[in-house]
C-alpha cells in the first residue's frame, strides 16, 4: 500500500503546486487599508447619480465581478435607502443575478443602516469608520467618508467583501487624487 499512496501524494501535490502557480487558490483578493484622511475628496453635494458613473471604469467593475457587463453603467437616485449612485449588471446565470453598485449616500443613510441593519459586522480599517452590513440584495460595505456622506458599494450574487473593497478604493482613489 506503501507504493501506492506514495505516487499518489507526489501527484497530488505537483497538482497542488501546479495549481498555486497559476494563480488559482482559495486565499480571497487582499485589498490595502485605505485612509479617506489623505485623499482630498470633492464635495459631493453637487454630485448626481451620471457623476458617480463616471468615476469608474467599466473595465474595472468588470474585472472585479469576474464576468462582462451587459449593459452600460445605469445611474440610480435612491433617496431613501442608497443615494446617488450607479449599477453595473453582469447578467444572469442559471437562478444567480451579478451586479455590482456603488453610491453616495447622505451620512443619515450611513448611520441608519449601521444601527437597524442586518447582521453589521465592523470594518476597522477603511474610511474615517466602516462595516459590512446584508442588504437587501446584496452583502453591502459601507464606508464613513465625512459628516456629511458615505459610500455605499454591494456586489452580488455572492458575498465578495475585498471586492467590494478594491471597487470603494479606486472609487476613492479616482475622485481624492494622490494618496
């Protein structure tokens, strides 16, 4: 039984090293703390929805999802529970819905959803404060940029929190210039 298992795990294991090189593993997409203390952001209270569709590329939303985009970024105004914002749609597959958006929501938004949301879990190093929170469609990452707003990104069908995060940063990152 020696001879046989011997062989075996030396194929598993060039299989599991073969693997690692590729770049395929199970250890997530690892996005760097991000300070909003540094950028110089806008003041967004001028911005509209078509604004914040302009800050990101399609290509990088797209990257991030794993999946083309269907359709042109759609700018949304959601008053009550996002902002303004933009939803990218990657299509369907079988029963699963991929999107992604990402939005600036006045900081009432942020705080009402830090205290009634579902299953709030902290984030301690992104924005001035920030958690995870399950939307109502999606694991949504809210991001504390001011007194006055927030930053609202979601990605679905499947939770992807260090997705959401690199979407958050280059957002951040394209409208706050030099870090």
């Amino acid at each position: 039984m020696k001879r046989t298992s011997t062989p075996l795990l030396l194929v598993f294991l060039t299989l599991t090293l073969f693997l690692v090189a590729c770049g395929v593993s199970d250890s997530p997409l690892k996005v760097e703390p991000a300070s909003v203390s540094s950028l110089r952001l806008p003041d967004f209270s001028s911005w509209s929805a078509e604004a914040v569709c302009k800050v990101l590329s399609t290509d990088t939303v797209a990257e991030v999802l794993g999946r083309d985009l269907k359709s042109k970024p759609q700018p949304f105004d959601d008053p009550a529970y996002l902002g303004k914002g933009c939803a990218y749609d990657a299509g369907k597959g079988g029963a699963n819905a991929y999107f992604a958006y990402i939005a600036l929501a006045p900081s009432p938004l942020y705080e009402d959803n830090r205290r009634a949301g579902f299953a709030v879990r902290e984030v301690n190093d992104f924005g001035l404060e920030a958690f995870h929170a399950n939307g109502a469609d999606a694991e949504q990452l809210w991001i504390k940029l001011s007194d006055e707003y927030a930053l609202v990104v979601a990605i679905g069908d499947e939770p992807n929190p260090e997705g959401a995060r690199l979407i958050a940063k280059t957002f951040l990152e394209n409208v706050g210039g030099d870090q």
